[in-house]
C-alpha cells in the first residue's frame, strides 16, 4: 500500500499545480474567425447536439483522412487555422514560437528572407494539390503543395498530445472519461510467443519474452511462460506459485481471464474522482483503442497482506502522452478462472517525461542477465 499512496500524493502534487485554459479551443477558433474573416476552405465538423467538434484549413482530402490517425489530420487542419487566423505577423511568430512550431515555405523558414509575410502561404493552402506527412521520434513534419506553381509549404509540430489535440488536461480527462465508459469492446489474448522468442531464467520452470522497457528496468514489456515437454507446450504464467509474473502477465494481456471485472476510480484534473465498473477486458481495450498504445508492466508483491500492486503503463507514441493503471490484486485470485472483483486507480493524459520520476525509486530493479536457453 506504501507504493500506491506515495504515486497518489506524487500525482496529486503534480496534477494540483496544473493551470487550465479558461476557454476551449473551439470557442477560440469560433471567435477568431469572427473577428478576421479568412476566404480559405475549412473543414468544419459538429456533433449530433450541434457542437462545434472541429474547425481547420481543409488541407486533407477525404482518402488521405482514411488512413491518417483522425487526432492527427484534425489537429494540423486546426493548428493551421490558428496560424492564419493570428492578427498580425508578430503574433503570429510568437504564437508560433511559444508552441514550438516551425514554419518554411520551399527552404526559408517563415520570418525571413522571401517568406516574411504569411501571405505567400495562402496561394498554396487555397489550392491543395498533395500532401505529405512525415514522422521522427518527437516531431510530425507536414509538406503541402499548391498553388499554381506547385510550391510547397513544410509545417513541423511537436507530438505533444495538448496542442494536436487541442484541448487542455480537465477537459481531456472528462473525454476520456465518457469515451471509455461508453466503449464497448474487448481487448483479446494476446497470441502466444514461439520457442525462438522465449529465455530461461533462474527458475526452471519459468521462462520470459524480452520487451521494451520504458525509463526504468522493472517497467517493461516481458512476458512469463512455462513450457511443458513432450510437445513444447507454451502457457502463459497465471497462477497463486508465482504472483508477480502473474500480474504482469495480466497487465499486459497475456492472460484474460473470462468474467473478471474492475471497480475504477479515475482521477481527473482537480482532484475530480469519476467511479464505475466494468470487464477488465473491456477496460484494457479502451485504454489501447486510441492509436499506438505500447504496454508496460511491473509488479509488487506484499506477501505479508497477501497483496500485489501491478501497474500497467500505456504510452501513446503518436502525442507523447501516457495512461497509468494500479491495480491490487489479492494473491488468492490468481490462477482462479473467475476471479474477485478487483479495483483500479486510473490516470489518464500524464506527459511520459514524468513516469520517470514517478515510478523509479519505488519498483525494483528488473534482472539484467537472463540466461539464455
């Protein structure tokens, strides 16, 4: 227990200091457009109450929406409009500058030389002929053509979740709220690992997949199995003999046991708690159901309450954000094919830089030398 209440006074703490913006993005772009008129093609979404889900310069066509991460090509479409609709050339240089957004137009970064006015950009944004969109470890980097010269306009953005989202912490975590007690599917097993893909380690009869780690050793992607002669037999570890590769293992989604529910408290910005309760299965699938989400797990066992703490992290490696789940699970469960209600604390949205400093002191070391079969 010492483990999780530590994390909830680190959360709290950080959380606590967080300021939200005091209008959304969409009641800015709205006011905006109203005060400076703009003749480019927006793309303009609501939802069925009349909403203003979206408003942006319509640089995406409708195929290349398809295959684009939705948060993605709508977060570009806005951050576009806020660009054009900026009041005047400084504003719009410090705007830009505050949100680490580069902006060239062909090779001259806008500000200088050719491209000190934004109104070179607006020949090609009127008439979009191709657009490209590029990917490095922590920025997207967008190349539109147009106009009638074919110019290209290159945009670069940070993958940060709160500028290509566009909403804020508070308003995010209530999103997110809503979306995941209303999802309705299931995260599946996953499949199970080959001979080739699988280390022995100081015990016989256990064996390991060597994932990814995130920051700290302990928090990773390692898998647990044993391994049945005659046949080769592959299972995945589910039981009371060995609890912490258990739990990971349930964290991960290498075993989902039928029936097995969960009580979860979301913590949201403010120090807001949203409950409810649903299938493990149900909840897992929701939390990975939002572009690339890579799992990682740890666990702690306290054999003298019984208990386990296991913690799931989720990292969104499109935005640069994460969602953390602790969970305790009484030993007496594990193995079991109906296991007890359990009860989760959620947080949703945490920058990833802040895991570190979160988790490493209170997990143990994970084992640096497993041996090799």
């Amino acid at each position: 227990m010492r483990l999780i209440l530590v994390i909830i006074l680190s959360m709290m703490t950080l959380f606590g200091s967080t300021v939200a913006e005091e209008t959304v993005e969409m009641q800015r772009l709205r006011e905006a457009r109203q005060k400076l008129a703009t003749d480019l093609p927006l793309h303009e979404d609501h939802d069925a109450s009349g909403e203003l889900t979206h408003l942006g310069v319509a640089v995406f066509s409708p195929e290349i929406q398809q295959v684009l991460n939705p948060f993605l090509w709508r977060g570009v479409e806005r951050i576009l409009l806020r660009i054009v609709l900026q009041a005047s050339e400084a504003e719009r240089g410090k705007w830009m500058k505050e949100n680490g957004i580069r902006l060239f137009l062909e090779a001259c970064p806008y500000g200088s030389g050719p491209f000190k006015s934004f109104g070179k950009a607006i020949p090609i944004l009127k008439n979009v002929t191709g657009v490209k969109v590029l990917e490095d470890y922590n920025r997207y980097r967008i190349l539109i053509t147009g106009g009638s010269e074919e110019t290209t306009l290159r945009l670069s953005i940070p993958k940060e979740r709160e500028l290509i989202y566009g909403t804020d912490k508070k308003e995010e975590d209530e999103r997110q709220s809503k979306r995941l007690q209303s999802y309705q599917g299931r995260a599946q097993v996953n499949l199970l690992p080959s001979l080739d893909q699988i280390y022995a380690t100081n015990n016989s009869e256990v064996w390991h997949t060597i994932g990814d780690v995130f920051y700290i050793d302990s928090l990773c992607a390692d898998g647990y199995y044993t391994v049945k002669e005659p046949g080769e037999i592959i299972s995945p570890i589910w039981s009371p003999k060995y609890p912490k590769e258990s739990v990971k293992n349930l964290m991960l989604g290498n075993v989902m046991p039928e029936g097995l529910t969960v009580d979860v408290m979301h913590r949201q910005y403010g120090g807001r708690y949203e409950t409810w309760t649903c299938d493990w299965a149900t909840l897992i699938g929701g939390l990975k159901d939002e572009g690339v989400m890579e799992p990682f797990a740890a666990a702690q066992y306290m054999p003298e309450k019984g208990l386990l703490t296991g913690i799931l992290v989720l990292r969104n490696t499109s935005f640069s954000f994460t969602h953390m789940l602790l969970v305790s699970i009484p030993v007496s469960q594990l193995g079991t094919d109906n296991p007890a209600r359990l009860t989760a604390l959620l947080y949703t949205n945490t920058p990833q830089h802040n895991v570190y400093s979160l988790f490493e002191e209170y997990l143990p070391k994970r084992e640096q030398k497993p041996n090799n079969k």
